[in-house]
C-alpha cells in the first residue's frame, strides 16, 4: 500500500478515534511488527486503539466496507504469531479498554474489558477472598482478551481448567460491526455452545471486547512439594503415577536440567542444579486435605525413583519454587542469543517416551534443548536454543521443532495447548487434520466472516499452504518425518 492510501485511511479513522488513537508513522508502527514470536516480522498499514465497543464498532464497520484486514491484538504476549499484522491491514488494539466493569461477589464474578491484565483480576478481587484461577506465566502483562483467543492455561490448568472452563459470557464484535453475545450463567441454553467455539479462535471469528469471568474462592492452604530426580524418564512417569493415585494436584510443572540451572541463575529459588529433573507440585484445599495428600505425593515421588523431596517451609518458599518456574523462559533467554519455544501437548503415559525423542532429536540436530511443562496435563514446552546471527540456524530450528510437534501427533498427542496455531504451526495443522476437516474450519469462519477479514492466514492452512509443506517434507509419497516412528 502506498503511504497516500494509508493518510486517506488515517483520515478516515480519526473522524471518530483520537489523532494519537490512529498510528501511521512506519516509526511507531515498528513497535507493532511482531507478537512475542520475533521471528516472524511485519509492518501494518495502521494501529487503531479504541476506548470503548462503540468505537470498535465503528473500526470494523469501515474496515468491512473498505475489505481492509483486521488483527485484534491485546498485550502482544502471543508466542504463535497469532498476532502478526498484515501488510495491507490495521492491528485493532485493546490496550486502551483495561477497565473492570463489574464484580459480583456473591455470583462470584467479574466483568472485564478486553485489554484488562489477567493478574489484574486476581488483584482487584482478593480483598474479596477471591482470585481467578488461570495463570498463565505471562499473567503479569497477557490480557483477558488476548487468553481468550488462544485458549490459555497455566500452572493451574490442571485442577481449575483452562480459561474456557473459567468464562461465563462474552461480549463480541462481529466483522460487520454488530455486536453478538454469549452467556452462560444459566445452566440451561438453547441452542448450540458457541462458547468452546469463540475460545481459542484466535481472533478469526470476532473481537471480544468484554469477558465474564468466574471467580474462586482463594484456597485455605496450599504447599508446595518438590521432587528431585536422576532421570528426566522417572520424572515422567511419577506424573501419571501420582495422578492414578487419586489426586489432582493444583499444579505440577517439570523442569529438566538445563531450565533448572537457568532458572536458579535468574531467581536462586533454591533449585538443586545437579538434578537431571524436578517436579514441583502444589496441593490445595483445608489443612487437613493438603498435609494428608502431601504425605501421600512424597511417598509417590520417592516409589516413582526421587532421590528427595522438599516441602515448601512457608508461604514465601512456596513462591519462591514457583518463581524459578514462572520465570523459566526470561532466564533461559539470557543464556542464549535466542530460543524458539514449542507449544504441544500429549497423553501422560507418553511422557517419558516423548522426552526421549526430544533428547535425540536435540543430540541430532546439535541444539540444545531446555525443557519446562505442565506435566499434569502433558503440555509440553521444550525451548530450542540457537543464534540467529548464524546463517541457516533459525531454519534447522524450525525443523526441528516441527518434528517435536509430529513427535507429539505420532503418540496421540496434538500440537498446542495454549500458544494457538497462528502463523507458526499452520505446516503442522496439515498432519494433525486431514482435507475434510480443515474444510469444515475454513465453512465455520466464512460463517462469522463471510469476507475473511478478521485475522486473515492465521490457524487454519490453505490447500496451497500444505501443499508447499508437504512439498518440503514429503518424500517418495511417505509421511511427513517418517523416521519419528523410531520414537
């Protein structure tokens, strides 16, 4: 596009948005060329930050009359490009709507603006004896909105759900500017769940502008186990061991040891660098239930081959374990020039057998590897390192990442859990989905956007985009990556 056609656009913008609410100087714009995935860049024609869902309906009724497209974007924390922007297309940010509207203490929620931080809400209900349960490790800067449109979980998925399973109702804008609801409060609806549909679209569907989340009460205790092993494999299946014995811990992440050394490096959370693993596992519930499982989980650990076991002492050694992990991708970013984090997610049982592919796949293509996850759910995190300065590094790194994600599909796993599709996984969705399928995702978003306007090339690869992977992966008419199956 030429710079006249983006100052008539601006022109047009700011009959109804502020002159500092419409960016188009390539200048500011540069501060919006890419999500939390860097390796992936682009420059929009415009940056629009409306205060409020009359504004945003103005945006998308013009942008649906010029065909222009559209990418919501909220705290830019994305790790699948899921916000990149399109050249020829406005990124709709949400930033400037980061009001709480509403909390209900006796219904036990809260209504938020899109742009509202997710530990926002936790802050503003605590005096409340309240908390909203997913946390995500970017919880201090992601945006309600934004864990919305990639279905995001965190360290306490396992017990308390994802954030579909923690939203109540939705307030959306649609590509043509009207405004569509979806609730939930009552048990009983009529007609389809478009719920689990608007979760995790990733912004192709519509612009959420207003959530219902719901709200816990803040546990009566919680303790922090940690378990320390020999082996990344014992780890693993100390996993499903502690789960078949009835328990459902609050949380429980595995670090292997180079996130270990990392994160010590960075927090000093008191992590034993010598370990090849640890498990960090949080109980919750009245005292009485947590000291009993406790003592249960030790004697899982210690049976499934721990070397030890260390229980938090206090509420600040219970943080301090869960900093290390919560901090895990900043202190690896500071022991390589770049990492490439890889976002997918298996049954339990295959935990160990997963971890070994990995640990051959990084010994064969000559990369390390960092590994942190939420093991009870089996959302895998592996972190690549490599240096981009390095010709050729950034491509081998995709590759192999690419085989972790089929790695996964080939133990009947898939390939995200919370980071969404976006622009990097989109090679991979054309193994994990076949031809009818992928139709039938592509029949559902002309739906809602009938002009393919809203988040256009994200999530759900074209025929020509699997024909150019398969191109470049396929051989003699055999699978993608056939010699996974030695995993």
């Amino acid at each position: 596009m030429s710079l006249t056609r983006r100052q008539k656009l601006a022109a047009r913008f700011r009959e109804f948005l502020d002159t500092e609410s419409v960016i188009d100087q390539p200048t500011s714009l540069a501060a919006y060329e890419c999500d939390g995935l860097s390796a992936y860049r682009e420059q929009p024609l415009l940056v629009l930050l409306p205060e409020n869902i009359e504004q945003v309906q103005q945006i998308m009724r013009l942008c649906h009359e010029q065909r222009l497209p559209v990418v919501s974007r909220g705290a830019g924390t994305s790790l699948s490009g899921g916000a990149l922007p399109h050249a020829e297309g406005v990124v709709l940010s949400l930033a400037k709507m980061n009001r709480i509207l509403e909390v209900d203490a006796l219904s036990r929620c809260a209504v938020a603006e899109a742009g509202v931080r997710n530990l926002a809400i936790s802050e503003a209900v605590s005096a409340l004896g309240l908390y909203y349960a997913p946390d995500p490790s970017s919880q201090i800067a992601c945006s309600i909105g934004g864990n919305v449109a990639e279905n995001a979980g965190g360290v306490h998925c396992l017990k308390y759900g994802l954030t579909l399973h923690n939203i109540l109702a939705l307030k959306v804008v649609g590509s043509d500017g009207e405004i569509f609801e979806i609730d939930q409060r009552s048990l009983h609806t009529d007609g389809y769940d478009l719920m689990p549909l608007l979760v995790g679209s990733e912004g192709m569907l519509g612009i959420v502008v207003e959530v219902t989340v719901k709200l816990l009460p803040i546990p009566r205790c919680a303790r922090v186990v940690m378990g320390v092993f020999d082996s990344v494999e014992q780890a693993g299946d100390s996993v499903a061991m502690i789960i078949a014995e009835g328990i459902i811990p609050a949380g429980i992440e595995m670090m292997d040891n180079p996130a270990i050394r990392a994160a010590e490096d960075f927090v000093h959370a008191g992590y034993p660098v010598d370990a090849e693993a640890i498990l960090i596992c949080e109980l919750d519930g009245t005292e009485e239930e947590v000291v009993a499982q406790i003592e249960l989980v030790e004697k899982v650990l210690k049976k499934g081959g721990a070397v030890e076991t260390r229980l938090a002492r206090d509420e600040a050694e219970r943080l301090l374990f869960w900093s290390g992990r919560k901090a895990a991708f900043p202190a690896v970013g500071r022991i390589s020039p770049d990492y490439y984090c890889i976002d997918g997610t298996i049954p339990r049982k295959a935990l160990s057998a997963v971890l070994s592919g990995v640990r051959a796949l990084s010994q064969e293509y000559g990369l390390r590897i960092a590994n942190v996850f939420h093991a009870g759910d089996g959302n895998l995190h592996p972190l690549i390192l490599y240096d981009a300065n390095n010709e050729g590094e950034l491509e081998k790194t995709e590759e192999l990442g690419s085989k972790i994600l089929q790695l996964c599909i080939h133990h009947g796993g898939t390939i995200t859990g919370e980071h969404g599709v976006g622009v990097e996984k989109l090679g991979e969705m054309c193994v994990q989905f076949s031809e009818p399928e992928r139709n039938q995702f592509h029949s559902i978003r002309e739906c809602f956007d009938p002009l393919k306007i809203l988040n256009p090339g994200k999530a759900i690869p074209t025929l020509a985009r699997c024909a150019e992977f398969n191109a470049m992966h396929v051989h003699a008419g055999e699978v993608p990556f056939p010699d996974l199956e030695r995993f």
